[in-house]
C-alpha cells in the first residue's frame, strides 16, 4: 500500500573498469582486499538508498547480487534493467524523479503517488504493476495470446 518508488538510471554493482583491466595479484590478501573494497562500495550504494526508505527501487542499469541482498534484507524491493521510457511512464505515473547517482538522492525524488505495488503470476510469467495512482498519466493494456 501506498509504496515509496526511488527510480535510478545508474549501475547498483561494482563500477568495472572501461577498457580492459588487468589486476595482478600475488598474495590471497590481495585478493580478499580487492573483493572487500568491491563489497564496501556496494554497501555504500545500498545504505544511501536505504536512508531514504523506498520500498521500490526501479533502475535502468544492472543490479548485484550483492546489492539485491542488502535491499532485500532493509525490506526493499528492486527491478533492474528497465526501458527509458518505462522508467519515465512510472516517473509521470508516480511523481518520482529519475535519478542519475546514489549520492544525488533527495527526498524529493522519492515517487509517493502510487497507490499499491504488487507481483502477479500470469501464467508462467510474473508481472510487476503499480496501480491505483492518485494523477495518472498512463495505463497498461496487457494482451496475451493463445499458447497454443
């Protein structure tokens, strides 16, 4: 009921290299250091989002496993990978504003406009649908054909 949308247009996972790059290790604490700074940098993202307390947050860009663990465990749920121009419908449905980095995140970018956020299993898929907007601006008509 009534959920708090946080929309995001960056990467909830570890920021890789542009080109190729090459780490070499030599010794196992190298290694335990390099995923440590990999997962503190993850946490870092996660607690800036869990200081606003959304109980959605859509990105368009990719989302760790990481990352899913610590919003799951703050009682947040998340899709990734979502189209522009969803993103944007659910903006305009919700008053959320689409934000581009965990650190620009304000209050006033969190969408409250949403009257109910569910998962539905139709059938072998689910889908996700915010309904019950108090101003909406857009509608879903979902078809299905036969499957067979």
């Amino acid at each position: 009921q009534n959920p708090r949308i946080l929309l995001l247009d960056c990467p909830l996972e570890y920021k890789k290299g542009e080109n190729q790059t090459n780490v070499e290790i030599t010794k196992e604490e190298d290694w335990a250091a390099l995923l440590k700074a990999e997962e503190e940098q993850i946490q870092k993202m996660c607690d800036q989002i869990i200081a606003f307390k959304p109980d959605l947050v859509v990105t368009e860009k990719g989302l760790s496993d990481l990352a899913a663990h610590f919003l799951t465990k703050a009682g947040i749920s998340a899709i990734r990978r979502l189209r522009k121009t969803d993103n944007n419908r659910i903006a305009r449905a919700s008053g959320a504003t689409i934000v581009h980095r965990t650190e620009e995140i304000r209050e006033s970018d969190i969408g409250t406009g949403a009257g109910l956020y569910e998962v539905v299993k139709i059938g072998d898929e689910f889908f996700s649908f915010i309904v019950d907007c108090k101003a909406p601006k857009a509608c879903t008509i979902l078809l299905r054909g036969a499957s067979r």
